[in-house]
C-alpha cells in the first residue's frame, strides 16, 4: 500500500465509529483465507469441540 494510501485511510478512519472500524478490520484480516483453509480450520475446531465432550472416545476400537 502506497503512502498516499495509507493517509487517505488513516484519515477516514479518524472519522469512522468503532464498530465500522472493527468490521474493517475483520474484513481485512479475513481476506487472505480461501474457502478450503475456512474449511478445514472449521472442521479442525468440529473435530476438537467432538472430543472435548466424548473425551472416552479416542478411537479406539477394544
């Protein structure tokens, strides 16, 4: 991002309320994801809150 850029930016954001600040920033942040890193980080966070609750169940078969 250019100087210019960033000043714009700063600027518009000294006017900008908390909450639209917040939304930018998530905005921004998320960008970089794909919908399979979403995905597979979602099914990552499934697969542990599974085990917090069947903590018993690890797999094995016996």
């Amino acid at each position: 991002m250019k100087l210019e850029e960033r000043k714009l930016e700063a600027e518009s954001n000294q006017t900008k309320t908390e909450d639209e600040r917040t939304k930018d920033y998530h905005r921004r942040k998320n960008r970089g994801l794909s919908v399979k890193q979403i995905d597979e980080e979602l099914w990552k966070l499934i697969w542990i809150r599974d085990m917090i609750k069947e903590p018993d169940d690890l797999g094995d078969d016996d």
